[in-house]
C-alpha cells in the first residue's frame, strides 16, 4: 500500500499551494549516501515469515542510519531520528547543526517545528470539549462573533479541526514563491485577526462538512477559540495544560520573538544564484496557530508517547484523534480523507501511522506513530530547496516497515 505524506509550508499558515504526494514503494528502503554523507550500509530489515509478525523484530539501525544520511536526496544540511519499535530505541544524527560551527547536531537543540503545532492546538481543544467548555458542534460564530461572515460563521469547531471548512484561498497576502522574497518577508508582523480577514473574500469553496482541504487557517481561528473561551493566549494555555506536566522545557510558543535561543539547528535556503542563506531568525507571527512551534526531537518524542498512551486526554477525546471525516467526504482531489481531528493518517506496507508533519522554511519535522505505540518515530531534517520531495521520509518510513 502507498502513504500520502503531505507536506506543505506553513510559514504562510498553509496558503502555499501544490502539496507534495509521495508514494512510498513496499519495497526494501531507498537509502542511497549522498556526498558528504556518513557512510552506512543500507540493507533492509527482512520481512517476518507468516506466523511471525506478532513477533518483535530487530531494529536495522544501520539501515536508519542510510536513510537519514543521504542529505542529497533532499538536499540538506542536517537531519536527526529518534524511534522506537518494538521496545527498541535508537536515535542517530547526520550533517551539522550550524554550518559556520560545524557542530553536530542533538536530539534537545531546538527546531522550527511548523505545523506540528496544530496536534498542540487539537490537544488543547479537546481538553476543552471533554470538560464541557467547548461545544464541537457549535459554530465558530458563536466564540468569535463577528470575526467571520455569516455564511462562514456557521463553519463548526469540528469542520476547523478536520480541514472540512470549505474557507477560500488567501487574497492580499505577499508573494512568498521565491527563496528571496521569503526572505525579504521574513519579518512581516501579522496579528491573527488580520489574516483571517485575508480569507473573508469570496464565497466558501464547498459546504463545510463536504470535502476535506488542508488548511492552516483553521487552526489560526482554533487559538482564537482557545483565547476566548481560556481569557488567556493560547501559548500560555498550551504552556499549562501540555509542556508543564510533561516537562517539555525546550518547548514553546515563540509569539513575535524572531530568534531560536539556546543550542538549535539552523535552517538554510539555497537561492536563485546557487547561494546558501541562514534562514532560521523570522517573525513567527506568520504562522501563528498553525506553525510557530518552537521544539526538539527528545520534546516532540514525550509529547508523542504522552498523547498516544492517553495520558493528555479521556478515551472520548482519544477516539476524536482517530476518527476521520465520514465515508462520503473526499479530498478535493477525489482521494480519500486522511485528516482527523488534529492528526493524519498514513498507510504503508500495511502499517498505519498516525501523526503530523510540520514544514517552514528550511525545517521539515514528521512526528507519528502506530496507534499501539509499537512504531514511533520523530524525524527532523533541514532541506535548502524552497520545496522539496519526501524520498528522507520515505526511505525512513520503508525502513520501518519492511
């Protein structure tokens, strides 16, 4: 069977449009070393004979480590994994956190994690429901009256967190489809309330409820929700309701704050004459609720074990994070839905994740697992192309499951 790995920038909170589908072979994995890479051997762990499949099976490291060395396909300046599988544990590293350093990089040097914020947000939210404080079938309307227009006010808080809104495209929003005007733009200032206003134009694209479209502004209007029912931002909410109990201490939500402190990866763009820029310092308030997360490898990983073991929300919720949208809703591409309530859903070799992608500029994050927690991984990576193709998840993802 194939994945669909969607990736999608979201330093302009998911308007960027053409989402990468990559199609992920049943095969042994594709881990070809690339120039400069660590060398490792790339042979495949093999399949358990019929009868065996119950059965724990040995984690081909070195097969890992090939996947995330080939930092040619994509091109890339850092990648790191931390999995378990089976009650096996390995995390390995390639590249260089810093190129002017040269410094290898750790699992607690913080990253942009890009939309993996909206599993943060959905948590949140379904915190809220499950204590009675947010109503899933109520109109965004009714706690943000008068943000929206009529016909959209009545998209619910269910429709926002599974992508089934139906919100138009962006209209009056800067020109990003180049690597210099990213960067000439990375210190726009944006307050929430305006970049909603950015989608108030035109009608819906379809009922909401219908079809499925990813979009990161729904999950903008979800914080707002957040602040109104809380009274308080949304990053501190996240801060006392998930980082605290969870000792997440490299974790946060940046606000305006342009710089990653502390020791972090570095993200680059190559540029149009074949240049590298260091693109890690920009104002997250472009991203807002649908990616400003600030993270690690070890952080995203606890988060992870924490929301799938259950221990950040009741067996209700837990089954809101795993419900996708009825049979009938489609994507608008006429594939099947694969977003739930702040997750995706991911089939490969018979195996399915569930998790989040995250995507800024210079930054890809992939965070999923099995819903047993038997396979889990966290894979971050620095690619320099302004968009780039899946083959590093690929070929991590084929390795776990072959």
């Amino acid at each position: 069977m194939t994945a669909q790995w969607i990736s999608r920038r979201s330093m302009v909170r998911g308007t960027v449009a053409g989402a990468a589908l990559a199609a992920v072979g049943s095969g042994a994995a594709r881990a070809a070393v690339g120039p400069g890479a660590r060398p490792a051997a790339a042979a495949a762990t093999a399949r358990p004979a019929a009868g065996d499949a119950a059965r724990p099976r040995s984690l081909d490291t070195r097969a890992l480590q090939a996947a995330i060395s080939d930092l040619s396909h994509p091109p890339a300046t850092s990648s790191q994994l931390r999995v378990v599988r089976d009650g096996q544990r390995w995390y390995g590293t390639a590249g260089v956190a810093d190129l002017a350093s040269g410094r290898a990089v750790r699992a607690d040097d913080r990253l942009r994690a890009g939309s993996v914020t909206k599993a943060f947000v959905a948590t949140v939210v379904l915190q809220l429901w499950a204590e009675g404080r947010v109503d899933l079938d109520a109109p965004v309307g009714r706690y943000l009256p008068g943000l929206l227009p009529d016909d959209f006010a009545r998209i619910t808080v269910t429709q926002l967190l599974n992508h089934t809104s139906g919100l138009p495209d962006h209209q009056g929003i800067p020109d990003k489809s180049t690597p210099e005007a990213a960067l000439r733009h990375r210190f726009d200032q944006w307050a929430p309330e305006e970049w909603v206003r950015t989608v108030t134009h035109g009608p819906l694209k379809f009922p909401p409820g219908t079809k499925q479209e990813y979009r990161g502004i729904t999950y903008v209007l979800l914080a707002l929700v957040i602040e109104e029912v809380t009274g308080q931002r949304y990053g501190d909410t996240i801060r006392s309701r998930v980082l605290r109990p969870l000792g997440l201490a490299r974790t946060l939500i940046p606000g305006n704050d342009p710089r990653l402190h502390g020791p972090h990866v570095h993200g680059y763009l190559r540029m149009t004459d074949g240049s590298l820029e260091d693109a890690t310092v920009y104002n997250p308030s472009s991203t807002w609720g649908g990616g400003e997360l600030v993270s690690t490898v070890d952080d995203l990983f606890r988060f992870q074990q924490a929301l799938f073991s259950g221990r950040l929300l009741p067996p209700d919720a837990m089954e809101k994070l795993f419900t996708l949208p009825p049979d009938g809703v489609r994507m608008l591409d006429g594939g099947p839905a694969r977003y739930s309530m702040g997750l995706q859903k991911a089939t490969v070799n018979g195996v399915t994740f569930w998790g989040k992608t995250g995507e800024v500029y210079g930054y890809r994050t992939r965070v999923f697992s099995t819903r047993d927690r038997r396979t889990q991984f966290v894979l971050s990576y620095t690619p320099t192309p302004l968009s780039s193709d899946q083959h590093m998840t690929e070929r991590v993802v084929a390795v776990l499951t072959s």
